[in-house]
C-alpha cells in the first residue's frame, strides 16, 4: 500500500504466508522500498517488485542525476569526442505560469536530443531560463492585490509595486523549475537564468543602446494595438482574431452587461452648401467623433458629383472634406467610408497620402473626454450614445448583420482599439533580409522545409516592431528625455543615467549639470528581451568562455506558433547585434490540441496539466479546483469545469512522467496539430509495465551470466532476434538525423513488443527456463543445452540492454531504474554509456536472409495466438471438448 503523503514516492507491502497452495504471483505483491535520501543513488539490490508503479520507479533518479552534475557539459564528455558541443537553450516559460501540454512536447523533444547527444559523447548544454513575462505576470500580482486587499495597481507607487511583483516572483518562480524537473528535463540548472537578473538586464539595456546608435531604433507617432484593460500597448501575438458571422453579444472587461458585435450601421453626413448627404456605413460608430474626412473610390458613379465637397460633422460642427481614392472598396456597404485615421490602420495610411490635418486631434479618447453629452464616457457606453443622438438628429439610416473579425486581447480578453501613440519601434527590413538571405544559402536550416516559404513571405512583408510597452514590469527603457533652456523633448540613452547625461551634453553642447533627464517609464516589450535569449544566457556581451563555447546554438526548438514573433526576432537581432546567426537548425513542432482537435484554452477548460498525467488526479480535487482558483470569469468557469467534467468523468489516471513523454513523441511532430488523448499516453503507460515484466523475466534467467555474445551460428532465433536489433538501431539513427521522432518510438515499440517479448523470449523459454516437478529441479546438464542456455542468455541480455539504452532518451526513468538492476555494477548511470547504441557496433549481427525467413514464424504465432483467443484458451480455462472448430478459418 502506499505511504501517506501527497508525492508518496515509496511503498509498504503485504505478503502472503509461505504457502505452497498459494500461488507465487498472490504471495509477492510488491516488495519493501526504505526512502532515499535526496540525490543518493537509488539501491535496486532489494527484490523486484512485482508490477510496475511509476510513482516508486521515477523517485529518486532525477534528484541523484543532478547532485552528480549528470547535466553539466564538464561532467559529460566521451574520450573520442571530447571538443564536440551540442548547445540549445530552452523556450523560456512565464515566470507565474504553470506546464500545460504544449510545454511538455516541447521537453520531451529537447530532452530526448539532448540526452542522445550524451550518450554519443557530446559536450551537451541546454540551458534553462525563464522569462519576467511583463503583461502576464503584471496582469496576476494586479488581481492578486485586488482579491487580497481591494486596491489597485495605481494605489501604489512604481517601486512599491515593483516589491509586490518581486515578493510575487519568489514565491512562484521555482514552481515552474520544479515542474520541469519532474517531467525528466535534463537541464543544466547551475546555468539558469531569469530575464530580469542583473546580468541579464546588462544585455537588454546594452542591446537597446547598440541598436539606437546604429540608428535600428527610434521614437515616432503611429498606430499600435491598444488594450484599454491592460492600458498598454501589446504585440501582435498578443492579438487574437475572433470570426462573428453577424449579430454577436460578447462580455467586454470593464463592462457590466454585454457589447454588440457583428453589425454594420450607417449613418448619413449632409453634404455643406448642397441638399444631398453621403451615407456611410461603419462597424465601429463610437469613432466617428474623430473622422476627418469621408472617401469614395474614384470610379464609383455614385459620388462622382460630389468629390472635393464637403460634409459638417453634426457633434464637432468640423469640415470634412470628400476624398477620392482606390484603396476604398465600392462593394462595402455604401461604398463611402469614414476615415478616422487615430482609430484604423487603413484610414491613417489614408490620412497620410491625403496630407489631412494632424490625426492626434482626432483621438476617440480625447474627444470623448472633452465633448459633450460624451464626456468621461467608456468607448463602447459611448457608441450608444452616438447612435442615439443620429437617430435624435435624423441621420441614423438603419443597421444590418455584418460578417467581421474582432480583435481580441489574448491577455485580457479585451477588444483591441488601434490607437495613436508615440512609441520606440525597432526597423526590420534590413535585418529581415539578411534573415532570408540566411535561409536561401543554407547557413540556416528550417524543419520542415515548408516553412521556409512561410517564413520568407512573412519577413518580405514585415513592419517596424513597436517595443515599448506602457507597463511597470519590465525592463525600463534606458531613454531619457532631456529638458534645458534650449532644448524640448530631445531624447538620449545611454547605460546609465549618467552615460546619457554625458551623452546629452556632448550632443547639445552644454554642461552635465546644466541638463535636466527624466526617464522614460516605459518598459520594453517582453519579446525583445526573449529575443536575446542564446547569447544573453551565455554571458554576451562579455565574451566568456560559455560564449566562445556554445554560440552559437546548435540547434532551436520551439512551437511553429512562435516562428515569426520570437524565432524570427531571435535571428534579427543575435545576427545584428554578435554578427553570427543564433543557431544553426530550427526545429519546429506542431500545437498541442485535445482529443477532439480543439485548441487548449483556459476559458474552454481543455487545459491538461501535465502533472495531473503524470500523479493522476481527480475530478473534484484536481482540475475543477484548479479553475475555481484561475483568473477566469465566473461565467467562463461554469463553461470549462462543464468541459471536464465530460472529457473527464472519473478524473485523470495516473501515467507517469516516462508514458506521457513516449506518447508525446509518438505523434507526428512535423506536420498536422497533434491531438492528444489521455487514452494514448495510459497505453503508453502499459507499454511500461510490459518492459518491466520483460526486465523480471530476463532478471530470473539470466543468473550471473553477462557475457558478450559469442557464437550464433546454431540459434536461428539468436541471429534474427540480433539481426532485428540492428536493423532498429539503423532504423533509429536515420530518424534521428531527421528528427523524426515517431518513427523512432514506433521503431522501438514494434521491437520490444513484437520481437523480443512476442517472439524471442517465447523462443527462449524452453532452453532457458528450468522445469519445476513437485518442488524439484528439473535440469539437463548435457553440453548443447548448456552451450544453447549460454547463447540464448547472452542475446538475451544483449538486446535487452540495448532496448534499454536506445528508449533512455525517450524514458529516462524506467530505463535507468531497469538497466542499473540489469547490471549493477554497471558504468554509473545509463546516460554515461557512450555510443553503445551506435550502428556501426552492431553491423557484424546483421543478417538478411534470417530476418526475411523469420516473418512466417512470425505470421504462424500471430495466427495461433488468434486461434487462442477466439477458443478463450487460457491457464485458468483450458480448451473445452465440446470445441467447435468448424467456426474457425485456417489461413
């Protein structure tokens, strides 16, 4: 039974009386385990246990993997390959957040080439990091303090904030290294770093400033995706699109009762000095407090009369004038647009080509503060408002249905509104093109090919990146405005404050202490500082020995969502900024979906913890509990626990860290999204238990006999069960080498299952299992059945051990715990053994002509085993007489 406690990572048992009328598989039930102390190698010398429990077999290892420096690239150099470096760094996860299954393939991919790399004799490195994730964490300390004491992040002062995110940050920030921890990641946890430690911070302000002087950086008016929850403005992986095919109500953050969506209104505005009216239609009235002019395509019939008129706008009493121009779209409701330049992006590069009057006058914000009956008014309050007053006013012209896509905050939830705001914005156009020019001449390789096309039409296509953001966690933008008598609102920077006042006065001409600076309080966008993660880890700028060493990577892995929004700015700025391309490989996989092809959303409560896999959890204690004590909206709550409870009725199974990571890797990563069910991984879990019985079969055969293989020229089984062998491990390299890791796990699971235990081990059993008759040994001490027992026992070992080392990447845990009771004495731990896994050590064992010979042993057991299920043959129910074997087809 198990020990009490939440982890309960060891075991009691309960043994039968010596009994011979008791069967042995009732009197072992499992055997007494006593507690390892933390990073002490785990004693296998105690009796095997009977089942296979991933709770007993994966405590302990991870903890004594780490005290030895197993992960440390010092520790882990073979003889023959001791320069070669294998180097990646870990896609750095929110400081507050929590695993969810995405991170977990994410693991088991990096995991499983970092420690194959190991085993080949790499000096491996991944290192792991997190990342201060601005908005989300900002996001989480805000409700926090809100819940807990009622106040408000403007309660307080900057610095007083600050405190609470960093009181925040320590109690939660190890949560996320433990959970990597427990699903096997083999990170080399001396180097970790966080985005905000010092020397990190060093990077992003040195960054910051290299790229302002070579002139990458600037400050400029423009539009930006602007969350009013947030009251900040947020990058374009940010922003969620949400298709309504008409008339849609929708909770807004900040509003109490739901917002229209989904309609098109139109509205008329009377033509100055003339009878007529230009009607226009619009999904968004609230703005036309701030439209500057009306357009019209130039080969419209309709308004050939009326271009360069005028309209009066009947709140503002403002002139607006009627514009020509082809980028309007005669099809669209009235074929007239309004253009509110601070609002849109389409209508301010109209603003811009028709040289109309300052857009910043035009702010929904300002005019709604200013303008009555508008006046302090909500946006979305305030378009009732205006279309109850066109209404008052007669030029209210009706409203239908209208297909659209809504911007949405994945943050906050919150409708994004494009807003004018002065703003720093890195250019990417000339660095975008060296990013191409890296793929086109192979100095970086993208996997699957077929992103290549995406990534290039996306870098041709690409705008200047706004990187400020109006936060408080974060890296403060090292810009200072500079005030003196001759001098209004010029901006320096500099590594500290008195660098920019030295700078400044050089520029202006004037004395250090004649200048006044303040800084700016924005902070930089989160993906900025992610974006020097391979080289900032490894101590850039200075040039240390891990940066001589490991840069660049050799390899990054990561999720194809984030190909433009972080792997693209990764190669942007660690070519612009060390001169070399960041890594040499991407690697992407797919997304993670649920079993029925949904994408995982908190808001859907298809979310799966992979820690609730790997321990298993209930219903009621595990996710239902975990909503409840989310950020989600009452109503969003009710949505995901009902999705739970369908998709989990009785809760999750227990699994283990080794069967999810199998299961994860089973799928096809380079293509379609993978949908993953909790189904697949509990097979993967008796996959497990499968190995484990195979392990006490071999352990109770084999004896002290660990020798090396000798001669096969007598088993036919022995040179097709090694032939088999080799031609897996060949199997495996090459889908190694392709990243293909379901064929691996596919390659691996079909031998173990299908050759060694359906086939060899059945085989074997007569020559290697002695007969009991009445308590007695039965034996037969004739040379060739000792010479067959020496020989089946060998390859027995052989392969066992081989399966072993080959699913090391895949499983560490199981396969650490089975290969140190396999040979105790055996070189410290799996991961150590160089290069056994390697094909050219097995090419003498490989022998064609048997493995195509041994496919109709192979076909006659499958049909006896047919035969004996569909009789029900088994120990305890022995073939009746009565059989009818009429019913049964003999192929």
């Amino acid at each position: 039974t198990p020990l009490p406690g939440p982890k309960r990572p060891y075991f009691q048992v309960n043994i039968t009386a010596e009994d011979k009328a008791v069967k042995w598989s009732e009197k072992q039930k499992i055997v007494y385990t006593t507690p390892t102390p933390a990073g002490t190698k785990k004693d296998t010398s105690s009796l095997f246990p009977s089942s296979y429990s991933p709770e007993y077999v994966e405590s302990s290892w991870y903890q004594w993997w780490e005290k030895e420096g197993f992960f440390r690239p010092e520790q882990h150099v073979s003889a023959s390959n001791p320069l070669i470096t294998f180097s990646l760094c870990i896609p750095p996860p929110n400081v507050t957040g929590t695993l969810h299954l995405g991170h977990a393939l994410t693991v088991a991919v990096e995991d499983v080439l970092v420690r194959r790399r190991r085993m080949q004799g790499y000096r491996v490195l991944w290192l792991p990091g997190c990342d201060h994730a601005g908005i989300a964490t900002q996001t989480v300390v805000e409700r926090r303090l809100l819940k807990e004491g009622g106040k408000h992040r403007q309660d307080f002062t900057r610095q007083e904030f600050l405190r609470e995110v960093w009181k925040w940050k320590n109690e939660k920030g190890e949560e996320i290294y433990q959970q990597l921890r427990a699903l096997g990641a083999s990170l080399d946890w001396s180097r970790a770093c966080f985005t905000m430690d010092p020397g990190f911070s060093r990077a992003v302000t040195e960054a910051f400033v290299r790229l302002c002087d070579s002139g990458l950086i600037y400050r400029s008016e423009a539009l930006v995706n602007w969350s009013c929850a947030l009251e900040s403005a947020i990058s374009d992986i940010e922003v969620d699109s949400k298709e309504l095919s008409g008339q849609t109500m929708l909770s807004v953050p900040g509003y109490e009762n739901k917002v229209e969506f989904g309609t098109m209104l139109t509205f008329a505005y009377p033509i100055e000095g003339h009878d007529g009216e230009v009607a226009v239609s619009t999904t968004r009235p609230e703005t036309m407090l701030g439209d500057v002019a009306v357009a019209v395509h130039p080969d419209d019939p309709r308004y050939q009369a009326v271009h360069g008129k005028q309209c009066r706008h009947p709140f503002t009493d403002r002139l607006l004038p009627i514009i020509a121009d082809s980028m309007v779209d005669m099809e669209l409701g009235t074929g007239a647009v309004k253009v509110t330049p601070a609002h849109d992006h389409t209508d301010f590069l109209l603003s811009q080509r028709h040289s109309l009057f300052d857009v910043s006058s035009s702010r929904l914000v300002s005019l709604c503060e200013s303008l009555y009956p508008f006046k302090g008014v909500k946006r979305f309050d305030a378009r009732q408002l205006v279309v109850d007053a066109l209404v008052e006013k007669k030029l209210f012209r009706g409203k239908k249905d209208h297909a659209m896509t809504l911007p949405v905050c994945s943050r906050s939830g919150d409708i994004i509104e494009p807003l004018l705001k002065k703003q720093w914005f890195l250019r990417c156009d000339e660095m975008a093109k060296k990013a191409i020019q890296a793929v086109e001449d192979r100095q970086l390789e993208i996997i699957p090919h077929y992103y290549t096309k995406t990534w290039k039409n996306w870098l041709s296509n690409i705008s200047d990146w706004c990187i400020s953001r109006q936060l408080w966690w974060g890296h403060q933008i090292p810009a200072y405005r500079v005030d003196f008598s001759l001098c209004v609102c010029h901006w320096v920077w500099g590594q500290s404050e008195d660098e920019a006042r030295q700078r400044a006065a050089v520029r202006y001409g004037v004395k250090p202490e004649d200048i006044t600076l303040t800084q700016d309080p924005d902070v930089l966008d989160t993906w900025f500082s992610s974006g020097l993660f391979p080289f900032a880890m490894l101590g850039w700028p200075e040039q240390t020995t891990d940066l001589q060493r490991f840069y660049p990577n050799s390899i990054l892995e990561t999720g194809s969502d984030l190909i433009f929004f972080w792997v693209a700015r990764m190669v942007m700025l660690g070519t612009e900024l060390t001169g070399q391309l960041p890594f040499k490989q991407v690697l992407l996989h797919s997304l993670v979906r649920d079993k029925h092809g949904r994408k995982m959303s908190k808001s859907l409560g298809n979310v799966i913890d992979p820690l609730d896999v790997i321990h298993g959890v209930s219903l009621e204690v595990g996710s239902t509990q975990k909503v409840k004590e989310g950020n989600l909206d009452p109503r969003e709550q009710l949505v995901a626990m009902e999705a739970q409870r369908k998709d989990f009725p009785t809760g999750i199974p227990q699994c283990g860290t080794d069967a999810l990571r199998f299961a994860l890797c089973s799928h096809k990563m380079q293509g379609e999204d993978i949908s993953l069910s909790i189904s697949q991984v509990l097979s993967c879990r008796h996959f497990c238990n499968k190995m484990w019985q195979a392990l006490r079969f071999t352990l109770g055969v084999l004896g002290a006999n660990t020798t090396p293989v000798a001669t096969l020229e007598e088993s036919l089984a022995a040179r097709w069960i090694c032939s088999r062998l080799y031609s897996t491990v060949v199997q495996c390299e090459q889908a190694f080498e392709a990243y293909e890791l379901h064929t691996v796990t596919s390659a691996l699971y079909s031998f173990w299952v299908h050759s060694l235990c359906d086939v060899y081990m059945e085989c074997v059993k007569p020559v290697l299992v002695q007969r009991q008759d009445g308590g007695a040994v039965v034996q037969t001490d004739t040379e060739p059945s000792v010479r067959a027992r020496q020989v089946a026992s060998s390859v027995l070992y052989h392969c066992v051990s081989m399966s072993l080392a080959l699913l090391s990447p895949f499983m560490p845990f199981i396969t650490e715990e089975l290969w140190q009771r396999l040979q105790p004495r055996g070189p410290g731990a799996l991961m150590r053994s160089f290069s056994v896994t390697s094909p050219s050590c097995q090419a003498h064992w490989h022998f064609p002509e048997e493995e195509r010979d041994f496919l109709l042993v192979q076909e006659v057991i499958r049909v006896a085993r047919s035969l004996r299920s569909q009789c029900r043959m088994t120990k305890e129910k022995p073939a009746s007489k009565s059989f009818n074997s009429s019913k049964i087809t003999l192929h």
